[in-house]
C-alpha cells in the first residue's frame, strides 16, 4: 500500500488547515494529564453570509448517498473503562449490543484492548477477542481495534475496578510506570506481537489502532512509536493506524507508515464550522492513497470546546445536529458512543454530560438521533421506544451532577 509523506499530508493541507482542530485531547498544562479542549476545539472565526447557515440547516438526507464507513465506539454501558469490559466479557452483552448496531445500519465499530487484563489472563482475552470478531462479523460489522490508550487515569487496580458512577473512569494503558521505563516495554511489546500474530490479516478487522491519542505527550508518543515499530514489522493485510486527536498530529504518524489517517472533533460550537473541518479532511483524503476516517464525533456545544461549560442541554446527546453534516459531506465516521452512558472522561463526568443512543433494554435516548444515524445507511427508518433518561444504576452521577 503507498501511503502519504508528511510533506504530502503537510502540502496538502493539514497545517495551514486544520492544525488547530483537536477533538479529543490537549494538555491543561505540565502537570495535568487530564485535556482542555477550549482552546483546540475552537476554529478561527470566519465571516460567513446568512445562506450558509440556513443550507446546512436544511438538509435532506434521504437524498444523499450512503456514507461507506458508518460506526460508532462501543464499550458495554456498564463497562467504565476496558479492563472491565474484557475482564467482565459477557458474550450475551456484545451479541444483544451489536445487535442494536445493526439495527442502526452501522458496519462498523471501535474500541480498544486491555493490556492489563491481557497480563493476568491471555487465554482469557484471546478467547473474548475471538467471540467479538466473531460476533461483529455476524452483523456484517467490522470493528477497529487500538491495543492502547493515552487517555483517562493510570491504571491502579482502584481504578481498575472502581464502578462508581461518581468516581469510575476510563484508564490509560499501560501505566506510569511502564511508560516511563523503557526497559519495561518489552511486556507490551509481546502483547503487540500476540495480537499481530493472530490477527494481522484477519477480513474481519477494518484497522488496528497502535493506541488512541498519544499524541499532546511526549512519552505516551515515544511508547507509540516503539509499538507501531512492532506492529510494522509484523505488518499483514490489515491496515495500521493511530488514534488521533487532529489532522496535524498525522503529520508525525504517516512517517510511522500508518494506513489510515484519523481524526477527533467531538464538539464544534456550529455547523458551519464543522462542514469547513470536513471539506479540509476531504481535500486531504482525496490526495492521499490511506482512508481518512472521523473516529470521535458527538454533537454541536455552543461554549468553546471539551472543557467548556454546559449550556442549557448540552449535557444529553444530539447526534442529530451533526449527522446530516457529516453525511453530506460523505466522511467515514465513529460517533461517540453506542450505549447510553455516562461520560467516559472524568472531567467530562463532572459537567454532567451523558452520551448514547441504545439503552440495555433496546429503548433509545433519541429518536431524532437514531434516524439521523440510520439515514446514513441510505434509509432512515428507524422504530423504538424513546426514553430520554439516566439509567439506574447511573442516578447517582446524575443526581450529584445534574440535580
């Protein structure tokens, strides 16, 4: 497979462009590993005529052409991190959860592996691996799976553990004290070689992802770099990619040899601003021999970014007020997330914020949402029950952040 350059990627748009669109993370400061996001989730404001807007509020998406790649991440609604979801693998969760994806008119999903549940008990994890793979491609489903992930706490066995819908997070992986040993890489380095020995040319994976978002530090990146350097010498038939939270960040990952170019963009404050992202991503993709995919995607925020203050309903999801952008547009994408949960990144959390469209029992959040996701299918019709409410076992976040 040919791949792009980083003078390619760079001429062909990405730092003039969209240097400055972060979705997912970006350092607060040096001592804070937890993102802000005001900054890098705020395009340049432009001057636009009236006809722009009233465009992107009108479109008709039952006239467009279904988009190629529609997914979404997946981790099991009471899964708060993925040591939990593969240590707590429940076959019959991931059969009726992907079910509700297929009902969706998705073909694919995202998610990521837990090193450290690998560590304690491989069989356990291959064999869990195998039912997933398994199960997504009996709903014609092809999943992207990252083998590691920069963002949330370190991985302490509370953290680990914890369920606490107040307190419970997503973890990154592997821990401060690997990360900042490179004499201790070799353990990961045997788990990349596992997955990549068994799964490199498996049909039913759409990418392997060296690990999400590594790229705001320094040694998170570093450890990166040496696991996709494993995962390039094992290199097979499926494509190799790297979480990333800007097109700017691809500009170091094409000089690793990645297949496919991600980007993150979680919540614009308008329209407008998220049809300009997306025409950047286009001009890039239509230069460049990889895909170019949206991997995080979630709703309009009218504040200025991930660690803006909530306004009004900004808390719940709305996947309906970017879906007909990003159809339009035609951009392979992952929303963020399947399952109604609470939000996966603790200062997320804090704000209250709920994201989702299927609960455990089939009903969803929103009907709007649902049918604006389906329709990227080609058909948006869509039937359930609609029921805009916190789970049960999720009140007491609800209750200590939203009142």
């Amino acid at each position: 497979m040919s791949r792009f350059t980083r003078r390619e990627l760079l001429a062909g748009g990405a730092a003039a462009g969209a240097i400055g669109l972060a979705g997912c993370n970006a350092p607060i400061n040096s001592r804070s590993r937890q993102p802000r996001r005001a900054e890098t989730e705020t395009a340049s404001p432009v001057q636009r005529t009236p006809t722009d807007e009233e465009e992107l509020e009108d479109i008709d998406q039952s006239a467009l052409d279904p988009v190629d790649v529609r997914g979404a991440m997946y981790f099991p609604a009471q899964a708060y991190n993925t040591y939990q979801m593969w240590g707590g693998y429940d076959p019959d969760v991931v059969e009726r959860d992907l079910g509700y994806a297929e009902q969706l008119g998705l073909n694919a999903v995202r998610t990521w592996l837990s090193y450290e549940f690998w560590e304690e008990d491989p069989e356990a994890h291959e064999e869990a691996v195998d039912h997933f793979l398994e199960t997504a491609a009996d709903y014609d489903i092809r999943p992207m799976i990252g083998l590691f992930e920069a963002v949330g706490e370190n991985p302490t066995e509370e953290n680990l553990t914890n369920t606490d819908p107040l307190t419970a997070t997503g973890v990154y992986s592997p821990s401060d004290e690997v990360l900042n040993s490179p004499s201790m890489w070799d353990g990961p380095r045997e788990f990349v070689t596992w997955f990549m020995d068994r799964y490199r040319d498996d049909e039913r994976l759409l990418a392997i992802e060296v690990m999400n978002e590594p790229g705001w530090w320094s040694k998170k990146k570093q450890f990166a770099e040496a696991m996709f350097e494993v995962m390039v010498g094992l290199r097979g038939e499926v494509p190799l990619t790297v979480g990333s939270t800007s097109m700017a960040n691809n500009a170091d990952y094409v000089e690793w040899g990645t297949d496919v170019i991600q980007f993150h963009y979680n919540f614009p404050s308008n329209r407008i601003q998220y049809r300009d992202l997306l025409r950047q991503a286009i001009t890039i993709g239509a230069a460049a021999p990889q895909p170019v995919y949206l991997t995080e995607w979630q709703r309009i925020r009218r504040g200025r970014g991930f660690a803006s203050e909530i306004e009004g309903d900004e808390w719940q999801p709305n996947y309906a007020s970017l879906a007909p952008v990003i159809h339009k547009a035609g951009v392979g994408n992952f929303f963020w997330s399947l399952m109604v949960k609470p939000a996966y990144v603790p200062i997320q959390r804090k704000l209250g914020v709920i994201s989702g469209v299927f609960h455990e029992d089939g009903s969803v959040w929103s009907l709007d949402d649902a049918r604006s996701l389906k329709a990227m299918s080609g058909d948006d019709s869509f039937e359930a029950e609609e029921r805009p409410e916190w789970p049960e076992w999720a009140m007491a976040a609800k209750e200590a952040y939203r009142g």
